[in-house]
C-alpha cells in the first residue's frame, strides 16, 4: 500500500482519532486545535482506550512508515499528517513523538508543547499577530505576512485576552481563541502589569523543564473535584519579567526594557549551553481516599507542582535580554533599526532584543549581536513577531503583548 492510501485512510479514521485526540477533551476544543494543526497532549486517561485494525502493525514497519512521513513535510498545512499519525492510537502516538524531534533541532512546530521549548538555533520562526479591539484579543499565527482569506484558523498557535481590573492588566494566554479559562487545559499562562504599566510578569502554568516536577522541592495540593476543575494549574510559576524604563521628562527617543528571563539559564548562550526543553506538559494525579468515599464525599484531585518561585539557585544566572539600540537617520529624521523587511510601519512597539552580558563570560561574538525576539507593525493592528532560540513561542508572545499596554510616561 503506497503512503499516500496510508495517510487517506488515517484520515477516515475517526474511530482512532476520537480514541487518542478526545481524551479529557471537549469537542470544541478538539476542533478548534484540529484547525489549529496542533495535537493535543493530554494526560492518560483513567480507562483503557480502544485500539483500532492500525494498531497490530508490526512496531519495525510502524517506526519506518512515520519516519518517512515526518521527514517528506517539514511545512504547513502538509505536516498534519504528522498530526494524524499521532492521532491513530496509542502505539502511533508514542512512535510519533519518539520520531518528531525537539523544535531547537528540527525547526518545525507540531504538537502544542513545541510552543514551549526553545526555538531554532539557525534561523527564527517567522510569526504574526492580529489584534481584534473590539474583543480586545491578540492571536498569534505561525507564518510570514497574513493572509488574504478571514478564516486563518488553521495557522492559528496561540491567543491572548486582555483583562483590566483596578491595579493592573492581565494578558491570559491560551492554545484556542475561544477559552481562556484557567480550569480549562488550553491554558497557558499569563501576563500581568504593575499599576504603572511599566513592569509585567509572564507566569507559567508548568516549570521550566520536565525534571523540576519530580525535584524534591516541590509542593503538592489537594482540592476538592467539586470546588475546582481537576484542570487547574495549582501555581503560576514566574518565567519572565519585562521592565520598561519611565520616561519622566518625556524625551523623543525609543522606549528602553529589559527582560529578565527566569527560567532561562545565561549559560545556554555560552558555548555548549542548553536550555531547558519541556517534554510534556504536566501531569495530574487523581487519589482517591476510601475513608472519604465511604462518607459519600467527593474524592480529591492531586496537583504537583514546584514553588511559586523557580529555584534560580538550579539554573544559575538568568539570562537578561535588552532592546538593541537604533541608530538616528538624518534624512528620515527617526529611529531606524534593520528589521530585515519584516516591519514596515513606523512605530514605539517596535523592538529588537538582544542579550545582555558579563564581558567577563564566555560569549560568542555570534550569539552577543543575535537579534533573539523581534517585533514590528506592518498595518492597522498587524503585527510581525519572529524569534529564535533559547527563548520559546510562549516567552516570546508574552514579551510581544506587554507593548501593547504600556503607559504614554514610559514612551
């Protein structure tokens, strides 16, 4: 049977994809990441899943059949079949996800948790954002420019809600444009502002690495399934922290800030560095208390989690990002900066960012001038965003928003 037949009948099969991409799951979540080309990873559920004909496949074969699948698309929308491939069965899946590749080695987003590790090394992912004002929601898509078509769904990576209340502003961040409930299992984290708007924190709803959940500093709550979803992060873990320097005498000039990034160790710049690589995202552990059920109570839900605060002391320095300096140009009389082509519309949001180091560490002069995040307009609430390791798709988002609260005194 050639691949092509594989790959049309993997998508009739809705038996094995309901079997494997439903799981915990509701049906409009399920649909709007299947639009989104993003396989959902979920933790297992309680009951055993039903296998379909696909899954007897000799493992040999199988692991063959998804290699080569993976490596004949690299590009949207022809990499949904890796999706579907992953969506089979248990067996698929967990072949799948052996075959695909980190996004710091492969250069290719694919299942939602690429959208937490470290971008490429060589070249940057190319992003877009869209902000609706009406609804005061920011969407990120993963290509060059927009599209013509109004339906870009399928290209959709994340969104953000933005939130006022009385002392400052909250960016909620979420895998679908349509929920962004904390107790929903789309929720990423989010972006919040002091009541100057000059300082915001981006908080994460899962620590940095995978071993950070099994270190021996981490807590664990218990809640009762009936006064919170069993969904619920426990903790938003701080990741980053964004600073804009207040302008009090209002001079023209460009804004200044400076990221600082908690969960990314200064070393994963230096040379033979890494930074950390999720894996997977959270797990919950539901227990169940016979005493309690004996009672005719509820059973209570189980969440590990590491402290509110990253243990700093595990990843050394954290790495500090600064605005690259523009240049002044006398015949255009404005800050220019070489954004490559990638921004066209003069505008205080545009920024580059750049690392800021020790001159006694051991830096590449490579990596000391590497534009890491980048973000410009291109036309009336259309924006470009494009980064590049080691910071992720999150981390870049969440720096990306904080410019579009920021007060008129730090401008």
């Amino acid at each position: 049977m050639s691949f092509k037949n594989i790959v049309r009948e993997m998508k009739e099969m809705k038996d094995g994809v309901g079997s494997i991409s439903r799981r915990g799951v509701e049906g409009k979540h399920w649909r709007s990441r299947a639009r989104s080309h993003i396989a959902p990873d979920l933790a297992a559920p309680s009951q055993p899943i039903e296998q379909g004909q696909w899954a007897n496949l000799p493992p040999e074969l199988l692991l063959d059949v998804i290699r080569r699948v993976e490596e004949s698309v690299t590009s949207w929308p022809a990499r949904t079949v890796v999706v579907f491939c992953a969506s089979v069965c248990k067996s698929w899946r967990d072949i799948t996800k052996e075959i695909v590749k980190p996004l710091e080695e492969c250069g290719r987003l694919t299942f939602p948790i690429s959208l937490k590790q470290p971008g490429p090394r060589d070249a940057p992912i190319q992003c877009f954002i869209k902000r609706d004002r009406t609804t005061s929601t920011y969407c990120l898509y993963f290509g060059l420019t927009p599209l013509a078509a109004e339906d870009q769904s399928d290209k959709l990576l994340l969104a953000a809600k933005k939130i006022r209340r009385a002392t400052s502003t909250e960016f909620v961040i979420s895998l679908v444009r349509d929920d962004f409930s904390r107790a929903s299992n789309t929720y990423l984290g989010k972006l919040r502002s002091n009541f100057l708007g000059t300082k915001f924190t981006v908080y994460d709803s899962q620590p940095p690495n995978d071993a950070a959940v099994q270190h021996n500093s981490f807590l664990s709550r218990r809640f009762h399934s009936k006064r919170v979803s069993p969904r619920l992060p426990a903790y938003n873990n701080s990741a980053a922290t964004v600073s804009y320097e207040l302008n009090v005498l209002r001079t023209r000039g460009p804004r200044r800030m400076q990221c600082i990034m908690h969960s990314v160790p200064v070393s994963s710049i230096q040379e033979g560095g890494a930074a950390p690589t999720p894996t997977s995202f959270p797990q919950i552990i539901e227990k169940s208390s016979p005493r309690l059920v004996s009672k005719g109570k509820e059973p209570e839900t189980y969440f590990s989690s590491p402290n509110l605060s990253p243990n700093l002391s595990s990843f050394g320095e954290p790495l500090v990002l600064r605005n690259k300096a523009p240049r002044w140009h006398e015949q255009l009389q404005c800050w220019c900066l070489n954004f490559k082509g990638r921004v066209t519309v003069a505008s205080v949001k545009n920024f580059q960012l750049v690392a800021a180091f020790d001159p006694s560490l051991n830096i590449p002069a490579a990596e000391q001038e590497k534009v890491i995040l980048q973000f410009g307009k291109i036309g009336k609430d259309i924006f470009t965003m494009d980064y590049c390791y080691p910071i992720s798709a999150f981390q870049a988002f969440a720096i990306s928003l904080s410019s579009f609260d920021t007060k008129p005194a730090c401008e």
